[in-house]
C-alpha cells in the first residue's frame, strides 16, 4: 500500500491533546499527516512533513476525524412524512408509529432494504461519517430481525440488535411471550450479524425488568449492552444501563441528578440524539448538566424514519451548539471522540499516531464552521483508511 501525505492542512483536528495545542481537541495550525497502510504514521508541521507516495494538498482547508455516529436505525423502508407534518401541526410524537414502519419492512424484500441502508450510508459519508452503528428493530419477527442484521452487517460491523424496539401489534395481548422469543428464538436467529444489543426502555415499550431481561440474555449470547433510555419521560432507562454495564445510554432527555451521578460513576457514555427532539419538536436533554459533571458525551443522528429522519453529524452539531448550548469544541469531540467511545473503539474518532486514517476535508478553515454555517454541505472529501469514500 502507497503513502499518503496530506498536506498544507490549515487547521487539523486531532482529538489527542499530545499532538497539538493541549486542548481536547488537539488542533495543529498549519500542519500535514502521513497515512501508511491506512493508519495516521506522522502529524507535525507542514514545513517538516516527510515525503510520500502520493500527495493530497487541501489548501488550508480544516481537516477532522470523520464522524462517528454511534446510533441509527437505517433498516427500513417506506417514510412517515405525513406523520412528521402531522407533528408539526400539533400532534405530540408516540412511539406506536413504529408499528408502520415494521409492517413495511416486513414486507420488503432484502434487496429493497439492502438499497435503502445504501442511499442512507451514501448520505453519511457524503456529510463525513466514516463509522456508523446500524440497529435492527423494524422487523421484530425472528426472521426479519436475523436479515435485518445480516444487511446492516454488509455495512458495518457496528450492527445493533433492537428486537426489543417495541411489542410488535401480534403480541399486543402477550408481552412476556414477545420478551421470550426476544430472548429466546429471536435472540438466536440475531447473535451471529450482531456485536450490540439495544432496548427501548420506555413506558408504551419495555419496563426496567423485562430490559435486563433482554439485555442480559443478550450479555449470555456474547453481545454488548446498549439501551433507548429517557427519551420521552423519566424511566429507568439509565439504572439499567449502568447496571448492566452498557457502553452508552441514548437520548438521555429526562434526568434526575441521581441518573447523571450514576452515568459518571458507572463510566456509561450519555448518548443525545438532537435530531429526535428537533423533529418530534421536544425539549433538548441538558447537555450543559452531564458536561459539568463530568459524564462523557455522544452525539448522533438517530437516523429513522420516524423520530429523526437525517443522516447529517453536520447538522447534529450545529444544533448541539445553538439548542443545547455545547461549545463547537465540545459539539465536534462528542460527534467523533465521544461517537468513538459510545460504541468502545479507540481506533477511529481521533487522528493520533496509529488512529485509522478517517478524516474529513471541509470546504472552509475551520471547524467552528460546521455549526457557523448551518444547512452548507461543508464536507468537501470524506477519506476512510487513507482512500477517498466521498
Ligand atoms: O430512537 N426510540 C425509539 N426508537 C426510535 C424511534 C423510531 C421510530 O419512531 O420509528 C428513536 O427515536
Ligand atoms: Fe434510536
């Protein structure tokens, strides 16, 4: 594999505070980076760059790691626009519009959704997105769970198994008996195209005993813990998540204090999803709380046809920064760093020294523009393991 250098980097972005001005962020000004077989070999100043292979000159251009995003739900088909305009009209989201979304999912066939998760990971990339979890959870059938996860897998090995997303309409009168087949056949028929496993913790979906239910079956099947927790109301979402020792709990909207001192404690990643509360037009969770207590942060799209239906980390952050009053800096770490460690992997969302070489080329000098200009298509290159994805 060739070299590459990628030089004349206006403002680099490296989320190592060893490499550049000691900031979370780690910024270099006026620096270059060298990617060998695919990893980060060298960052300095440009003057100093060592030659390579190949050249990629970005003219003073901001380069950033490529965003993580740590939560979607790309296995679907059909859109809920008219529920969204509904929404904005007035009607308050419930989750129940899920149930639409699984009746055609179900009736899909595989090609039809492979297509569809491929439109949405083009979008991603398109905006800098160079790693990105996918969830199950439109089947909710053992079969359609077990192809749902085997397409997702053909994007990522970031695949998520949400049987437990909500009680499908044909266990309406027998919610144990959906629990044990999630736990169960369903559970089975998943573990082998699935690393995590989700629960959509919430009243109208699952209670705190029948999460560790599904959770901990899901720990005995060798997957990892991730949980749906307080998005629409107080629950014990986040509890069970610290209990469970789950990488991340998502959404976060509604605390109490004793929920952000068991996050800390327990090390979970409190994953916001500003995307679900813009478009179900809901408060924003209090990023401002976890920050200052110290709890680490992630911000996805939350990608759904449903709740947020957008593939933009860009846009994401732009909202963090303006609705939920995180600083860019904090903003951009949580898209990469953060989305990096709510799904525990320490090769992408930084550009250190051995990091995978994912990063994003923007059309501007720095990153602060990315929430500065809202709604712009900044991303001008997305690079994954040193070649051009977009
Ligand atoms: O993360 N909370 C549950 N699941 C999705 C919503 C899915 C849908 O409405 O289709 C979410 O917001
Ligand atoms: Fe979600």
């Amino acid at each position: 594999m060739t070299s590459l250098l990628v030089a004349n980097i206006g403002e680099l972005v490296t989320n190592s505070r060893a490499l550049g001005d000691g900031s979370a962020l780690g910024v270099c000004r006026d620096a270059a980076l060298v990617v060998d077989s695919g990893r980060v070999s060298w960052v300095g100043p440009r003057a100093d760059a060592p030659a390579a292979d190949a050249r990629l000159d970005v003219a003073g251009a901001a380069v950033l790691p490529g965003f993580v995003d740590s939560h979607s739900h790309l296995v679907f088909t059909g859109d809920r626009a008219r529920e969204f305009s509904s929404r904005m009209s007035g009607r308050p989201y419930s989750a129940g519009g899920i149930q639409i979304t699984v009746a055609a999912t179900r009736n899909a066939p595989d090609d039809v959704l492979a297509a569809n998760v491929a439109r949405l990971v083009a979008e991603m990339v398109a905006q800098g997105t160079t790693t990105v979890e996918i969830k199950s959870g439109y089947g909710l059938t053992v079969p359609d769970e077990a192809r749902c996860l085997a397409i997702a897998r053909q994007f990522t090995p970031e695949t998520t198994f949400l049987g437990a997303h909500v009680v499908p309409s044909e266990f309406a009168d027998d919610p144990a008996g959906y629990v044990e087949l999630v736990t169960g056949a369903m559970l089975t028929g998943a573990a082998p195209s699935a690393k995590w496993i989700d629960v959509f913790c919430e009243e109208g979906a699952f209670d705190a005993d029948q999460a560790m239910a599904v959770l901990s079956a899901g720990k005995a099947a060798g997957l990892q813990p991730r949980v749906h927790a307080n998005q629409l109301r107080h629950g014990p979402g986040v509890t069970v998540a610290c209990e469970v020792g789950a990488a991340s709990a998502d959404h976060c909207t509604h605390l109490t204090d004793a929920d952000v001192d068991n996050l800390r404690g327990a090390g979970v990643v409190a994953t916001l999803l500003p995307g679900a509360e813009f478009s179900t037009r809901s408060a924003y969770p209090d990023a401002r709380r976890l920050l200052e207590a110290g709890v680490a942060v992630a911000l996805a799209t939350d990608c759904n046809p449903g709740s947020s239906y957008t593939t933009s980390m860009p846009w994401c952050i732009a909202l963090a920064v303006r609705e939920m009053h995180m600083s860019v800096e904090e903003a951009l770490w949580s898209a990469t760093a953060g989305g990096a460690a709510a799904l525990r992997r320490d090769d992408v969302g930084t550009l250190s020294i051995g990091s995978r070489a994912d990063f994003t080329v923007l059309a501007a000098p720095s990153y602060v523009h990315l929430a500065y200009r809202p709604g712009v298509p900044l991303v001008a290159e997305t690079y994954q393991r040193g070649q051009r994805i977009a």
